[in-house]
C-alpha cells in the first residue's frame, strides 16, 4: 500500500504520468523483453526494430516515411517522449473506468492545473507557453536518452521461445559504462542487466552485484554487453535503421 501510494503521489501528481497504467507495462516487458508480441516496448510503428514491422519499407505516407527513417529521426522523435506517455496514461484511466482510475485520472487533473498554475502566475501566457514547450521537450529527450541504450539493437527473442529467465534478461539488456557520472545521469539504469535479473532492488545497490553477475555470466557462457554512452546510442541506432 505504501509503495503504491507513492507512486500514485511521484507518477501521478508531481510528475503527470500514470503510475496504474505504467506498472503492469513495464512488468510485461520484464517479463518478456525484446519479444515482439509479448514485450509492449516494441512492436510496429515508430521507433522499433525494423524486424517486428516487415511493412516499414513498404509503407505510403508519412508513417511509412518516419518508419523508414525512424534512427536518423531518433533524438527529434525524442522530443516528443514525454506527450506519448501521458497521452497513453490518460487513454488508460479512461478505458478502465473503475475507482482507480478515477483517483488516477483526479490526480493527473491535480498535477495539469497545478503545473499550468505556478508556470502562469510568474511568466505571461506566451512566455508560459514557450517555457512548457521547452521544458516537456527537454523532459522527453532525457527520458529517452535514458531508455534508448537499455535494448534497442540487442536480439530479439522469438514468440514462442522457451528461454530460461535469466538467459532471457542477459542477451536482451545492455549496461553502459562510464563510472558514476554515468549512473547519476542515468539513475541506474545504465546497470540494465543487474536491474533484469534484480528488479527489485534498490538501483544504488545494482553496481555492487555486478562483480557477481558478470562472473555468473562468464560461468555459464551468456554474453555480458557493456558500452560506452557514445556506441550505445550508436549501436541502438543501428538497431532502427531500416536497410
């Protein structure tokens, strides 16, 4: 009960992201990461492996023109992170219509009137305006920044895989190096395979396991991928580039 009250008052009111609708999605993807069809991380449409949309290269129009070039329009795209989130979210309270949501969706009205409010009563509304842009644009490209190197450019598991659990969450995941600078950016996340296997714990003790996974790994011959920020995102971009 804690822990969900403070998700609700972290997710939804100080930050506008549904905490109801996030949660079991990315329980999903841990639980089938990288597997088109199971993980809801990927899947057609922008910014997924070229593998899991055999009709991106055939595609008309627009959509069928930013699938196409979905890694060179990979950090523009990016811009926009944060308004695909709350859009999801709040196309989630609505389609459950139960008394979660409607706390959810009474928080997320809480957090939208509040944030235009304090935004308003310093700047003029087109200053206001330009300020929200600017900040929900930044918003969107940390965030993404951040998730992008986790998966983007490792395997795909096929659907009807029977992989062990931990093979599973090895060959999918990519850590990225670069000490603690790296991990306060990122905020752990750059240990995405400790957080696999362990995704329970508490991020500020992921690096302390490491030593042990990595030597689990060499033990029974799974591969360990580390990079540096600059190949990760290079890779990754690998990953959405469309032949």
């Amino acid at each position: 009960m804690a822990n969900r009250l403070t998700g609700l008052a972290i997710g939804n009111g100080l930050i506008g992201l549904s905490f109801g609708w996030w949660v079991p999605k990315h329980n999903a993807h841990h639980a089938h990461p990288n597997q088109p069809g199971r993980d809801p991380d990927i899947g057609a449409g922008l910014l997924s492996p070229p593998e899991t949309d055999d009709s991106a290269t055939t595609r008309g129009g627009l959509a069928g023109w930013l699938a196409r070039w979905q890694a060179e329009l990979f950090f523009p795209l990016m811009l926009l992170r944060s308004t695909g989130l709350y859009y999801s979210g709040v196309q989630d309270v609505f389609r459950r219509r139960d008394r979660t949501s409607a706390t959810e969706g009474a928080l997320l009205l809480v957090h939208a009137a509040l944030y235009v409010t304090a935004v308003l009563w310093v700047l003029s509304p087109l200053k206001a305006f330009v300020f929200i842009v600017v900040h929900q644009a930044v918003f969107s490209m940390y965030l993404g920044c951040s998730f992008a190197p986790n998966h983007k450019g490792m395997p795909l598991i096929d659907r009807d895989s029977h992989l062990g659990f931990a093979e599973r969450q090895v060959v999918t995941a990519r850590n990225v190096k670069g000490g603690r600078w790296t991990g306060f950016v990122l905020g752990g996340l750059n240990y995405q395979i400790e957080h696999h296997l362990f995704p329970t714990m508490p991020r500020a003790n992921l690096a302390r396991v490491q030593d042990m996974v990595r030597a689990f790994c060499v033990e029974n011959q799974l591969p360990y991928c580390e990079e540096g920020p600059i190949e990760s995102y290079r890779t990754s971009m690998r990953g959405l580039r469309v032949a």
